[in-house]
C-alpha cells in the first residue's frame, strides 16, 4: 500500500522530472520562475555515524530536492517566494516534503540608491553567509557547510522561522550595506533544543518571540565582505514533578513507578481491586512511554483522572525559568581571480534567569569558528580546505568540566575539530560532483539521533563524502 | 670551458625559438578564447552610454529598473567563457562572485537570476522583443530593433 507520505514523495519527483526538462529556471512567464535541485550523497564514516549507519560502511541517507517558485504579484514591487524541499538525513530528516519557506516580500523603496522593504510568512534565517541556502548544494562551498556554525542538530529550528522582516540595502560607488531585522516566533524543535543542551532535558521547552539582526558591508561590487548577526532566541522552561516522573520513566526500566507503588497507594485509598490491577497491569507496559500508558487508563477508566492521582503522590515541584539563546556571528569573505576565503567566528551564550533556584542561574558560552579556502583551479574544478571548531563551552576547552557534570556524555562531545580537504567539479551550470574528506576529533556535532549510545562513539574518526548534484 | 663557448650561439638560437613558439601560442590561444564582448540593448531605449556601477547593479540584480521606469531584463547566453570574458572586461569582478551571487539570491527566494538562454540567436531575437532587455554577445552585425552600449 503506497502511504500519503510515499505518494508526495513520488509527487514530488515526478513534478521535478517534468519541470527540469524544461529550461534552466521554468519562466512561466515574463517574471514567475521555478527553479529545482536535487542531489544524493554517499557516505563513509571509519567510526560514529553520519546521516544513516555510515560506521564502516556506506550510508546512502543524505538526499537533497527542492523546488522553488517566486514572482510579482500585482506590481513588480510585491513578490511571492516558495520553497518544497524534500530532505532525508540520516534519522534528523525522512525525506517527506514540507514546506521551507513562503513569504511576501514587498518594497517600499527600490531604486539605484536604496532598496527597503518588509518580508512577511516563513522567511529563511539569514545567520551568517550560509544558512539561508543551507540546503542547496550550488550554495554551499562543499558537501557539508562547517558544522560548528550550520550544525544539522539544530537544522530544523533554525533553518527558517515565521516572523517578519524588515530588509534595506544601501549602495554607494561599487560598495553598498545590507540590512536585515526579524522578529519572529522560532519553529521550536523539543529534540533539537535537547541537542544544544546536548542531553535530554525533562519539562517543557517553549520557544517565545525572538529577534535577529544582520549587518554586512561589502566593498568593490563583492569583492570582500565583512558581516554580524545578532540572534536572540528566546525560551521559557517549566518542569514539574509529573515531568520529572514522565522523564525517568523514558528509560528502559522504570524507577519512578516503581518508587510511587501506585496500586499500594490506590489500595491505601479504597479503589476497587478490579481497578488497582488493571491500573497495574496498565502500567507494567514496557512498550509505549508512561505518557501514554496514563492517557489510556484515564481512557479506560472514566471515574478515575490517574494524571491528578499520580501528582498527588508526586514531590509538588515546579521550577519555572527563561533560557536566552543568544548568538553573535561576525563573518568575512575575500576573493581573488582564483581563491575566495572565508572565515566565521560565533560566540552562543545560553543564559539561564529568572529561576528560583539560585545555582540554576548559569551562563554557558559556546565558541565555533572555521577558516577556509576555495581555490578556483580551473573553469571546471574547485578545491576545497577548512578548518572547523566547536567548544561547547570556552572555559572548559577541554571538556573536563562537562565530563563531571554529564556523566552520560563522553568527554569528547564537548567539543569538535574537523579539518576539510575536498573539491568540486562542475561538469555544466547544471551538473556537478563532490567528493570531501573529514578528519575529525571529538564528536559535539553528531547527531545524537544516528549515535544513540553515545557514550559509545570515538573521539577520532574520518569521514569520505561524494555527492552528485542536479539543478535547473 | 671550451666546449662551452662553442655551444653558446646554439643556446641563443634555441631560446630565441622557444621565445617565438610562446609569443605565437599565447596569439593563437588568445585568439581562440578571447571574444570580443559586445553590450547590446533594446534599441528604444534611449540610454547610450552605461557606468561600471551601474552595470554591476545590474548584473547583481539588485538594479530593476532603467532610469526611465522600464523594468530592466537580464538575459544570459549559457556560456561560461563568454561570462569570465564579460566579468573581467566589463564588470571587473570574477564569474564564481557573480553566480555566489546569483544562487544565494535564487535560493533565498529573494531575488532571480538573468534568464538564460541557449544561443546568440535566441538572446539577440529576446532582447529585440522585449523593451527593457540587456545583454552580451560575441558578435555584432546589424540587427533590428538592437543597439550596442559603451561602458563609461
């Protein structure tokens, strides 16, 4: 049976295949364009795994589609932008299509001097030089963008948000500045806020309204460029012993309730016998989470709300604060006739307040940055060397500290080096080919979700990339 | 040292050969490779003369407009010698900045490409049909309804 999913997907391909027959980007007409991509990679990791089980063999799972369309609505200073990408990525990503971005775009002044205007709907996040077309491989300068900055564990929150924006550039001589302010709502991601902390947190994560805000100076039509972006993503956390009890549960035995002896205490209270064993019975399930197990016991058993009876038996807690995520990215690029280098330097400090719990007012700095260098040997070929870092906390480099603190984590998660050697060839303005080597040193990156025993992975491993890429 | 000082004008004739071979591949190379580039428009519009500013507000899209109010249409033969050649000679900045530029426009949503075209013909009939249009070719002869443009 061909499920919803398989046939969107399918949908999909068969609407690409059409479209790329035609020209390079579809006119529709004088001004509405479609453009397309797609791409496949294959991986080879000598430990840990990257997008798919790649440990020592060959992971297929990293598959890149997108299909574009924007044009003017009504007059050429109102235009419309979307984007269907379809992604798989190991476990981060399935492959199902969705929606990347679709917003408005309108200009209130557009002429050879300035151009101002306001985005509204789904707009791509403009964190630093790449992460606006993270997922396009023409955009980027190799197979994978410098995962200390373009992490794909906080892809998904990240990638675009839905908000508004207010963009202007300036021109003057062959210079000119570029603007951007968002103020938007995140698309939260619990599991992807989980992978900034680095281990599972219980409670609650809500993303709240947030600000981004982008400078960048360019000089000689392009020829440098100099950039800084100021996000603050703004979270309120709450976690109450009910959580706390769901969360101990989520591993593989279940302390919490066999600590709260539930039937013990419904007896103490005179509930039938009938109950207490079906509520037992209920409960000794291995197989689905205890969130569920207690959903359907309220279910069965109408007379009873399980969820009030477990928390009054529960330690009544209720821990309430603000987790700032607040990132500075300050970037550069420079080219010549046949090199173009780029380096990015961030600082993300998540700052916990507002809790009552003094000791749990702490602020983290995490520190990531990269160099590197295209050099544009040919018409035809680009090689490609970066090097990439990634500190999950600047006063403690070498991860001693979080070793203590997260017993659960391997030292090495604390932090990642990774040095890049690849090239590129561009058979046509259409068709190009990828190959990139990795050598890597600690494991901060990886996603949690393709290395669930972490404590398993190696601080050093290698990775072979090669990817193949097709556009219209 | 004798057999040296035999040798010398033999060293002088064979440097004086490669010199000759060099100059006359870097001619024929050139020749081969260089086009001339010619900037062509609309011939109703009444511009004449562009600046490299301009050009390159142009050509990085972010210029829409000609100074008249026509909607500006860039289209592109997909030609990637030709690009380098225009890019050195008219825009003075590299083809991997100018197609950077191009895919992060694209792929952001926020702006277009030029649209391409795939031969002298169809990018000489486009920009004779269509009042805004600009482009560049290898070769000029009289065509209707098109002018070329200097660079200032």
């Amino acid at each position: 049976m061909i499920t919803s999913k398989q046939f969107l997907y399918a949908s999909f391909l068969i609407a690409f295949g059409a479209l790329s027959l035609q020209a390079w980007a579809y006119d529709l007409n004088k001004d509405w364009r479609i453009h397309g991509f797609l791409a496949q990679a294959a991986i080879y990791t000598d430990d840990n795994n990257y997008f798919g089980p790649s440990d020592d063999d060959i992971s297929t799972e990293f598959f890149e589609a997108g299909l574009a369309l924007n044009g003017s609505l009504f007059s050429d200073s109102l235009r419309f932008s979307t984007q269907l990408l379809a992604r798989d990525a190991g476990a981060n990503d399935d492959g199902s299509p969705s929606f990347d971005y679709t917003f408005l775009s309108y200009d209130i002044v557009n002429n050879a001097q300035w151009r101002t205007g306001l985005r509204l709907g789904r707009i791509p996040s403009q964190m630093g030089l790449y992460n606006a077309t993270r997922d396009v491989p023409f955009t980027r300068p190799g197979i994978l963008l410098p995962q200390s900055i373009y992490g794909e564990t906080v892809r998904n929150s990240r990638f675009a948000h839905d908000g508004l924006q207010w963009y202007g550039t300036w021109n003057f001589d062959l210079d000119r500045i570029i603007w951007r302010l968002d103020y938007y709502r995140p698309l939260s991601d619990g599991s992807e806020t989980d992978d900034i902390f680095l281990v599972p947190l219980p409670g609650d994560i809500d993303s709240e309204d947030s600000w981004m805000a982008q400078v960048i100076y360019e000089w000689d039509g392009g020829t440098g460029k100099i950039g800084l972006t100021y996000e603050l993503w703004k979270n309120t956390y709450q976690l109450t012993g009910y959580d706390l009890f769901e969360f101990a549960n989520s591993f593989q035995y279940d302390p919490a309730v066999e600590a709260l002896d539930l039937p013990t205490k419904l007896r103490d209270q005179h509930v039938p016998e009938i109950i207490v064993s079906l509520i037992s019975d209920e409960l000794s399930r291995t197989d689905i989470p205890i969130s569920e197990r207690i959903e359907n016991i309220d279910a069965s058993i109408p007379n009873v709300d399980v969820t009030a009876l477990v928390n009054s038996f529960l330690p009544t807690i209720n821990l309430k604060g603000d987790i700032d995520i607040a990132s500075s990215l300050l970037s550069a690029e420079y080219n010549w006739q046949q090199l173009t280098f780029t380096a990015e330097y961030m600082v993300r400090r998540i700052v916990n307040k507002k809790f009552e719990t003094a000791f749990l007012n702490k602020t983290i700095e995490q520190e990531a940055y990269f160099v590197q260098t295209v050099y544009h040997a040919a018409n035809r070929w680009d090689l490609i060397i970066r090097h990439d870092r990634f500190y999950y906390d600047k006063e403690d480099l070498s991860g001693q500290d979080f070793r203590k603190n997260l017993p659960s984590m391997p030292q090495h998660r604390a932090f990642a080096f990774d040095t890049t050697l690849g090239v590129s060839y561009h058979h046509n303005s259409r068709f190009m080919g990828r190959l990139e080597w990795h050598h890597v040193k600690g494991t901060i990156w990886l996603p949690i979700n393709d290395n669930p025993e972490i404590l398993l992975t190696k601080k050093y491993w290698n990775m072979v990339a090669l990817q193949a890429a097709y556009r219209f | 040292m004798h057999f040296s000082l035999n040798l010398r004008p033999q060293v002088r004739l064979w440097k004086e050969t490669l010199r000759c071979m060099a100059v006359g591949l870097i001619f024929t190379l050139s020749g081969q490779f260089s086009h001339s580039i010619e900037l062509v428009v609309n011939d109703e519009l009444p511009q004449q003369v562009i600046s490299r500013q301009e050009l390159l507000a142009i050509y990085t899209m972010r210029q829409r407009h000609w100074p008249d109010g026509t909607p500006i249409t860039v289209f592109m033969l997909d030609n990637s010698e030709l690009l380098k050649q225009f890019c050195k000679k008219r825009l003075k900045i590299f083809p991997h900045q100018l197609r950077t530029r191009w895919d992060r426009l694209v792929y952001s949503g926020t702006g277009n490409a030029p649209s391409e075209v795939f031969s002298e013909d169809e990018l000489i009939r486009k920009i004779a049909n269509n009042r805004g249009a600009i482009g560049f070719i290898s070769r000029i002869e009289d065509y209707d309804h098109i002018k070329t443009i200097s660079v200032r």
